[in-house]
C-alpha cells in the first residue's frame, strides 16, 4: 500500500483534522512516511488565518513540486482545510502539480479521493462543498504505533466545528462554515474510548467551542449546552483532565466560572483571546465585550482559581488603530498580567468586512507595535514563570521532550510546560515535580527533589 505525509500549518483545529485524515489513511492499509521526500502521496494541511501561512504552504507545495515531482512522477499532490477551501480550483490553476484540493468539510473522504486518483478514476479533484454531518466526521484518532509524540496520554477531540461570530478581521467564517455542533453522546463515546486506550487528558476543540450546542442543546439549570457537555465529560473514568481551545469571552458567563471552582478535572487554565484592549477597536471587530468585561471576566477567573494560566491572543495594526487605542492594549496587558500572549499584525483576509475598512496601518507601524506589546508581554511572563520557582506542581508527562530526547516533556495544569531528566517510565504519569528554574515559557522541574523532603 502506498505511503502518506501530512505536513500541518495551522492550529490545533487544523492538526486534530490531519491525525484524523492520517488514522483514516492508516485504517485503510496507507503507511505514514517519515518525510515528504519518501512519501507516494503529500498533503499539505492549510491555514489562511493570515497571509503569511498561506504563503508559507504555497511555497512549500512549489518546493515539493519541484523537487519531489522531478524525480518520482507518480507522487499525489494535495492541499486540505482552510486554504483549500478559500481557495478551491484556483490552487489547481496556481500549481499544475497538485492533484488534490480537500476542503473544510470533506476531510473524511479524504481516503476515497486517493483511492480515485491512485486507481485513475479521476486525475484533478476539487471538493470544497458544505457536506451535512461533516462535523461529526473528525473522529478517528491515531493512539499507537505511528503516533505523534505524546498523543496516547493526550488528545484532542473535535466537538464542534463553524464559527458565526463573524469577527471584521476574520476568515474562519468562510473558511470553516456554521456552527455546527456534535451530540453530547457521540462525544462522550469517543472521549470514553480515548479513556479506554489510556489517555488521561483531553483537549475539546471548536472555533468559537463555548458556542458549543447553543443552537441544539437548551440551557438546563443556568448551564450552557458547552458545561453541560464539560459536565458529562468529568464523569468519565480514566479522564483525569480537560482542556479546551479556543473559547470566545462571551462563552465566560457565571456557568463556566463555576465549573472551573466545581470541576477538579477542568484544567485552571484558559486561553482568552482578547485581540485589542480599545473599546473603540473591540467595537471595530465586533467582538461583543469591552476591555471591562474581559478584565472582569479575568478576575472571576482568578477568584475562583487564583493559580489558574491565563494566554491570549492580541492583534496589532487593525485598520484606524491610533496610538491611543494601540496604548489601551498596552495597558491591558500591564494589568491582565497573562503568563503568556499570542501577538499578531494585522493581515488583511479576502472577504472581511476589515479588508475594505479605511485607515490600514502601514507594516512599520505594525512592526513597531508588535515589538513594543512584545516587550511587556515577555517581561511580564517572564516574572510569572520565575514566581513559579520553588513551588510543587502536578504535571501530565506527555512524553520525550522534541529538542533534547534526554529530558522529558509535561504540562502542569495550568498549561506551563515543564521539562525534566526522565526516562520512559515516566511517560505518562500524573506526578508532582519542584520546580528549580525557568527557561523561556518553560519551566525546570525534579522529580527528585520532592522525595528527598
Ligand atoms: N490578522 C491577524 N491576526 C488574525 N487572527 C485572526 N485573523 C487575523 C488577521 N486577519 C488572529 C487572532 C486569532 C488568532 C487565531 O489569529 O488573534 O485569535
């Protein structure tokens, strides 16, 4: 049977989408090759978040075309997800090489259509429709065996997929469809089988997965259809964590900060995107708080969970941003005190209401910006991580660490990953570390130290 490599760009969405696509392949008899260059059939999994991961994939597939195609004529060549969808036959029409366009809702027949390609019944294939159910599709989990690291002790799990907040400045509208949500009990099934197979952490993944239900599910005793579901997922056995990415402020209501107070399984920890601190900018991007509400939301948060990690994701250089709103966001991030935030320049996306707005930021501005919000976030995360020294804390080993196989790899319940001298006994394990000194965003732990006192 012929070989496949899947090279992800993109989130956490976009790479529980490739294990999927890659345990479908495997199921049907495909083997996963270590490299493109060995590989029968390529698949690049796309990301149009910004411009710069389009191009990133863009020149990777005209690399890959020249080198791969020149000397093995026969190698399949495919996009799939958010590219592919936002940009269909015109992929095709760019790159006479590939074969393969998949979009956001046809991953699961991503099986079949090499099947056709590979036996001749179709050579150039196209398919980027809204399919019904698709989002129920995303399912299959590769655990063993060829497994990336560290996914048999954590894993994530599709819950729902679309977005309908249409934020000005975003392209996942158009790119992932409706919110469309999957059953309770289908979840639950899958979540339970994961248990079975010895994961111990799972992660739940939506584009906007507070949103979770909200058109299927009623609200039952003041709780949203997504801590119902949280809820169902905690009386799982085996499960000893969850996690979930990436959620809208507006999910935060009274419901879900309880749940992290009422929930041991629910991880402390949260990641918020909060894209501006100017009320005037928020209001540009129809994000449907203010930076009151947000800081507020923090501070419950903090309330119930005064260790809990908090992460977020900032824009700078949104259209009309004067250096007034751009100082809001600074400010907002003096006083959030996130351990750690995801800093973007603005990127104008095809059909936004944003692309058009007057007022687009030159990119020195952007850059300036960038580096100055760069600044406070790092400093500030900095003295989170270093206020972390000295103190026990309770991590999940995921496995050898990628950089130095030496050390192993886990991740507190906050999400602060730790690094430690391990072995493969560890991997894992639930287990109490000191930690002893912090790198950047990481800290140093020793399993030692706690069984000496
Ligand atoms: N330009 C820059 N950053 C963007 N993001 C989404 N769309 C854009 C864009 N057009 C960022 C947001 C979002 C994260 C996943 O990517 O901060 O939370």
């Amino acid at each position: 049977m012929p070989s496949v490599y899947i090279k992800t760009y993109g989130c956490q969405m976009t790479e529980r989408d490739s294990e999927s696509v890659a345990a479908q392949l495997v199921a049907k008899g495909y083997s996963l090759a270590a490299s493109e260059s060995v590989a029968d059939v390529v698949l690049l999994n796309t990301c149009s978040v910004r411009d710069m991961a389009e191009q990133k994939a863009i020149g990777k597939m005209q690399n890959i075309a020249a080198d791969v195609r020149r000397n093995r004529p026969d190698v399949i060549l495919g996009f799939m997800g958010c590219m592919a969808q936002s940009r269909g036959q015109r992929l095709i029409d760019q790159l006479p090489d590939v074969d393969l366009v998949v979009g956001t809702q046809k991953f699961h027949r991503a099986a079949d259509y090499i099947d056709d390609i590979l036996s001749g019944r179709r050579q150039k294939i196209v398919e980027t429709d809204a399919e019904q159910g698709s989002e129920a599709a995303i399912r299959e989990h590769l655990l063993h065996g060829q497994a990336q690291r560290g996914r048999s002790v954590s894993a994530f799990v599709s819950i729902m997929q679309g977005c309908n907040q249409y934020c000005t400045f975003c392209i996942v509208p158009y790119t992932r469809g409706e919110e469309r949500s999957r059953s309770i009990l289908d979840i639950v099934a899958e979540c339970r089988e994961l248990a079975q197979g010895g994961v111990k952490e799972i992660t739940l993944l939506g584009q906007i997965v507070t949103s979770y239900g909200k058109r299927d599910i009623p609200a039952r005793d003041g709780k949203s259809a997504f801590v119902q579901f949280i809820e169902a997922a905690h009386e799982i056995e085996g499960l000893e964590r969850i996690r979930f990415t990436s959620p809208h402020p507006k999910g935060y209501g009274a419901d879900l900060v309880a749940a992290y107070a009422r929930l041991p399984k629910l991880c402390p920890s949260a990641h918020l995107p909060l894209q501006s601190g100017s009320d005037r900018v928020l209001k540009a991007m129809h994000r449907g708080y203010t930076r009151a509400r947000f800081l507020e939301i923090l501070s419950q948060l903090r309330h119930v969970q005064p260790e809990i990690g908090l992460t977020t994701d900032i824009i700078v250089g949104f259209p009309g941003e004067t250096a007034e709103d751009f100082n809001d966001t600074i400010s907002l991030i003096n006083e959030a005190q996130f351990d750690n935030a995801y800093l973007f320049k603005y990127s104008q996306r095809k059909d936004t209401t944003a692309a058009e707005m007057p007022g687009q930021i030159a990119d020195e501005l952007k850059e300036e910006r960038h580096a100055r919000a760069l600044e406070r976030i790092n400093a500030i995360g900095r003295r989170r991580y270093e206020s972390q020294v000295g103190k026990t804390a309770q991590i999940l080993v995921e496995g050898p660490s990628k950089n130095n196989p030496a050390r192993y790899m886990g991740r507190t319940r906050c999400n602060k990953i730790v690094l430690f001298d391990g072995s493969p006994r560890h991997q894992g394990q639930v287990m109490d570390v000191k930690i002893t000194r912090t790198g950047s965003f990481t800290l140093y732990g020793d399993p030692a130290i706690l069984n000496l006192e």
